[in-house]
C-alpha cells in the first residue's frame, strides 16, 4: 500500500563517519522534505525539494547533503561536517500541487557512538 | 512566514475537552492554518485545516476568528491515547510550495 519508508530505524555512526538516510515515496509526490529532532524540540528543516533534481537548504543545512535523482527517493547523508549528528530524522513528502497534508515516515534514529 | 505560539505544554482528565490555541499575529491573506500530531518516536500525522471560521472532521475542531490572528484546535473528549505533541502551522494551503516550519509545539497530557 501507498506510503513513504525511512530506513533503518536505528543507525549508530562512529565519529568522523559519513552516513546516508534512505527516504522512499509511493505516494506520487513532488515534494519532499527532511527534518531534524532533538528531543523535547519541535521539527527544524533541513533540506526540502519540490521537483526532481531540484533541492533547497532549510534552516539547519550544515553538514549535510541530499540528492533528488528520481522522484521516489530522497536520501540524506549527514557527513562528518556536523558537528552533533544525534537525533531522530524524519522525511516527508507532499503534493505540491494541490493537497493540503504532508505524510512522514517513521523516521530514523541516528546516535553517534 | 507566519510565526506561531502556542503553549509549551498542557493536562486534562479523560472524558474532556481539550482546546488549544495557537497565536499567529502576522497571518498572510493566503495563508491556511494547519495541526499536526506527534506521538513519541513517531513521524507527525495531519488532523485538520482550516482557513476561516470552523472545520470539523472526525477527529477534531478548528475555530479560527474573523481576524484569523488565532485558531483553537478542539479535540472533544479526549482518551489517553490523545497524549501527544500538537503542531500548529501557518503557511501556503500546499505543503509543497513553501518551506513550512514546525514550531515546539503544544505537549498534552491526559491524566487517567
């Protein structure tokens, strides 16, 4: 069934390490977007994309870089760059269109040992 | 883009209902208003939108004034599995077209 998939839902990255986040859609959606999530704390905005081969920095892009090669897929990678790496990711993904409702995954839980 | 703020965090008992409201004094004429859920360790999940005066669906409520500077979300007879973090938004009706963001949030928590 439809659905937007984060894998994995666990992932421990040693220090100086660059690690990719997979992000998939089914859902037909042009947009897509990746956030970040200390906890306690609310969704910052990391990269988004609205069409393929087409990405924005939001607000917390450093150390970080993603790719939009095909519609379904939206990887992250978090390189060794950023400085403090743990945290839940969550990706979604939108109509951009028409559609009044973004759709997340489940998202993943990095921890940098 | 339209700031928000809402309350940190919130209780009530089972069986009530539970109003939060979100302030947006900057609101632009195009701009909807927009909750979203977020059970721990859990993607957020859309509940409702609404650009004017009320929208009721299934799960919840939204009132929003005339002048549109606030809205409630009113979830009515709220269950412990109604604990959550509740995100307003503000911002272009499609998700897409903009770079929403997701404010700390409103913690509620329902008390046996």
């Amino acid at each position: 069934d439809g659905g937007i998939t984060q894998s994995p839902k666990y992932l421990f990255r040693k220090e100086g390490q660059n690690v990719t986040l997979s992000c998939e859609q089914n859902l037909n959606h042009d947009a897509m977007y990746w956030y970040r999530q200390d906890p306690g704390q609310g969704l910052r905005l990391i990269y988004y994309s609205q069409i393929v081969n087409d990405f924005q920095k939001g607000d917390i892009a450093e150390g970080y870089s993603v790719s939009r090669e095909k519609k379904e897929s939206f990887p992250l990678t978090v390189t060794s760059a950023q400085k403090n790496p743990t945290a839940f990711y969550l990706c979604a993904s939108s109509i951009s269109l028409e559609g009044t409702e973004a759709f997340f995954g489940q998202g993943t839980r990095l921890t940098v040992v | 883009l339209a700031k928000t703020t809402q309350p940190i965090s919130m209780d009530s008992y089972e069986g009530q209902e539970v109003n939060i409201t979100c302030s947006h004094n900057n609101i632009a004429t195009n701009d909807y208003i927009t909750w979203y859920q977020q059970f721990p360790s859990q993607g957020p999940r859309f509940i409702i939108q609404g650009y004017k005066t009320k929208v009721t669906n299934e799960v919840a409520s939204l009132f929003i004034p005339a002048d549109r500077k606030s809205s409630t979300l009113s979830l009515p007879r709220v269950s412990l599995s109604d604990t959550a973090v509740y995100y307003c938004l503000v911002g272009d009706r499609n998700f897409g077209n903009e770079k929403l963001t997701f404010g700390t949030g409103t913690r509620l928590t329902i008390i046996p």
